[in-house]
C-alpha cells in the first residue's frame, strides 16, 4: 500500500467533506458561507441527485430560514394545505395535519420540491463562494489521521487533507468504516417512484395536499413538486420475495400485484410509476458516536433511516447547521483539542435526536403497514380519533411552539430501541460484538 507522502497531495482545506449529495453539499455551503475553507468530494462526473420529491418539515425548514437558504428554495417549491392519512384499502380518510396551523405554531412552513431542484440550488450557491472547492471524478478509496490532519485518498490516488474530514458518503459510507464496523439493515420493502406532469393527474385528487395512503405491507405517497408543475408519487411495498430469499425481489409484477387490490385511486397510480428503476429500501442501526478524532459523519453515513417521518434529507441539513456552529466557535488555530471540543458539542447537538428519528421512523413504517383484520381495524379507529389539531406526537420533531419558549420541550422519544446498538464510544466497534 502506498503511504501518505507517496501519493499527490492536493491543497489543503480546513474541511474536507467525502460526499457531494444534499447532505455533503449543504454543510460545504453552510461551512463556506462562516468563512471556513471547504473541498467537497464527489465520486459521480457530476453533482446531481436521484429521486424525485422531498418533504421538508418546519424543523427543518426554520433553521434553512435562519441561514439563508429558504428563501433561494421556495420559488421551486409548494407549501400543501394538509398531510393527509388515509386507508388504502378502502379510500377512508383517517386524519390530517393542517399545515398551515403546523407553520404558525413551529415557526417555518412544511414544503414540498424536487429533490434536484434542492440539490441545484445548493450547488449553485456553494459554487459562489471562494471558501469552497467542488470536485467530481473523485471516489474516495479510503480515509486516513494522524495528529496533524486527516486525508481521503482518491481512487486515481490523489489525497485531500484538512484539519477535519466529513463522511457525507451515504448509506454505504467508506468513511464510516473508521467509526463503527456495521452493516445496512434491509427492510425487505422496495419503492417505485414517478413524476407526472400535474395536468395529468386524476381530477378527484387534492392537488395541493400530501396524500399518504397505507394499507397492508404498502404505502402510497403523493405530493406536487416543481412549483406545481409535476405530481410525484411513491409506492412502497414489503416484498414477499424478499421474504422467500429470491435474488430478484421487489419486481414490477409483484408491485401491480401488491397494488391491485387496494381502492381506485391507489390503482390509478400504479401505472405512472417507473419501471427501470427500483429502490430496495434499508437503513442503519443508529449509533451513540459519529466521530473518531478528526473525522466525524454525517447524514445517511451517520443515520441513514427509513422515509416514513420524511426526515432523510432534513437531518442532513440540520446536522450541516449544527458542525457550522461549533466549528465556527473555533477561536484560533484548529487544533486536534480545538476540533475535539467542537465535534463534542456537534455530538450533544445531533446524535440522540437524530437517532430518536431513525428509530420512530422505524416504529411508524410498522404502524403504517399492519395486516388486515384486528390490526388494520385499531390503527384506523386510533388515526380517526385523533384531534386534528392535537400535534403532541410531533411535537418533539417539529417543535419548539412558537411562544412557549418558558415551557419545557416536548420530550424526545427513546433514541435506541434496545441495549444491542453498536459504538458505544470513539473506537471502531464490530456491530455484532458491541457491549450491551
């Protein structure tokens, strides 16, 4: 193996950042803009995102307000009236959220865009800046530390070094590797998406809702994107091939399959979706650290979870704000105390919440998905006797409420789901031998 000096060092940057996604390119942004110096890495010939639509909470959406960055997003996006719940089988209405009440009493909106209208934006605006330095064609092949920087090592052999290096590498992190030895969790379920141009939508649809349909092992996600021009839609299913361990699982007959027994309107939508591509849906156990001495995590390397919160992408930005505001508060050389201190407070910031989300996304996907019969029955009859303004199950998310700055927060559910997850502290940890 090559050592450091044997290879081309590149310039050095106070932070390098292994991972050009929504996550890598908004911390550069956000980092950029407090005057730290940046060079983002990215494997793909150029920066782009896969997908379609994203849902951004008042969570997330405030702290994009507080630095700027909301009001460059809102001309690509749509605020929806409500998020509404219903069954899938029968059509049934079973809740909603007024997200018109939500902004008011969270302090931001809830917004609806293209994933790559979000991403652009964010490219774009990191581009302006002298502080930051985005690169394609750069795979990283592996990550290096010593007491004086970290480095990630390209697969032409090229290496970066900065006094921090940021894993944004996703769900399959290499960078991960050096905090915790772990693998992905597969769900078993798989998700179809598609975006249609809005005029070609069905009349009966609210077009100016996020509609949730969830019926047995399924759900259906609708929501419009583009300013309005296009109706992305979602579906996801638990895969019975999966199940039986067939190689090929979550294909597009068994998703019309899946589907075909669901109300009309669910099966309406079926045939829009995309058939080329298809997205085996997984994610990781969560952690109790993310840092190793000079590099630290975050988004999908850090917490990669399942979409039912609609969280994914949001708290990668939140962890972009929090790392800007303790690396900003660096008073003076950035030294390896220095940035211990900053990731620390990193740390106290996003690791427990981030990790309560990765786990009652897990619980969700599971009340969402109950079989026919007794289970189906309770779930709708629960969903249906909610108060439409009762926000108590998301008020630890969403929150703090505007104006009850004297009460104490909504309490955050428990972040691990047992004794069993791995990285317990600042060493790389095998998941299957962690402590208990």
């Amino acid at each position: 193996m090559s050592t450091q000096n044997e290879l081309k060092d590149e310039s050095r940057s106070q932070v390098v950042v292994v991972g050009g996604g929504i996550g890598g390119i908004s911390a550069a942004l956000m980092l950029g803009r407090a005057g730290i110096r940046v060079t983002v890495l990215e494997s793909a010939p150029e920066f782009g995102e896969v997908g379609a639509g994203l849902q951004l909470a008042p969570n997330i959406t405030r702290m994009l307000d507080e630095v700027g960055v909301l009001e460059q997003i809102l001309p690509l996006s749509v605020v929806p009236n409500r998020l509404v719940f219903r069954n899938a089988k029968t059509g049934a209405e079973l809740t909603h959220l007024d997200l018109a009440d939500a902004k008011e009493r969270y302090g931001g909106p809830y917004i609806v865009l293209h994933r790559s209208d979000l991403h652009h934006a964010l490219v774009d605006a990191a581009r302006a800046l002298d502080t930051v330095t985005l690169l394609t064609n750069a795979g990283v092949e592996r990550v290096e530390q010593d007491q004086d920087g970290a480095s990630a090592i390209t697969t032409d052999g090229r290496v970066f070094t900065g006094d921090l290096l940021v894993g944004a590498d996703g769900l399959r992190s290499i960078v991960r590797g050096e905090i915790v030895t772990d693998e992905t969790v597969p769900s078993g379920y798989v998700a179809y998406r598609g975006a249609v141009p809005l005029e070609n939508t069905p009349a009966h649809l609210a077009l100016d809702d996020v509609n949730v349909w969830f019926g047995p092992g399924l759900h259906l996600v609708q929501y419009p994107v583009r300013a309005g021009e296009l109706y992305n839609q979602v579906a996801v299913f638990r895969s019975k091939e999966f199940l039986e361990g067939k190689e090929d699982w979550g294909t597009p007959e068994e998703l019309d399959a899946t589907y075909a027994d669901m109300c009309e309107p669910v099966v309406e939508a079926i045939p829009a979706l995309g058939r080329i591509n298809r997205w085996p849906m997984s994610d990781r156990e969560p952690i109790r650290t993310w840092t190793d001495r000079r590099i630290t995590l975050l988004g999908d390397a850090a917490h990669a979870m399942l979409q039912y919160l609609a969280q994914g992408a949001g708290q990668s930005l939140l962890d972009g704000a929090a790392l800007t505001t303790h690396l900003s508060a660096i008073d003076g050389e950035w030294t390896g105390d220095a940035i211990a201190r900053a990731l620390e407070a990193y740390e106290a910031d996003r690791v427990e919440a981030a990790a309560a989300t990765q786990t009652v996304g897990r619980m969700w996907g599971d009340i969402w998905h109950v079989e026919e019969g007794a289970p189906m029955l309770l779930r709708d009859h629960i969903f249906s006797s909610r108060e439409v303004d009762d926000y108590s199950l998301v008020d630890w998310l969403y929150g703090p409420v505007v104006g009850e700055s004297d009460r104490p927060p909504a309490p955050m559910p428990p972040a691990y789901a047992d004794a069993g997850d791995p990285a317990d502290a600042g060493s790389p940890v095998d998941a299957d031998q962690a402590p208990a």
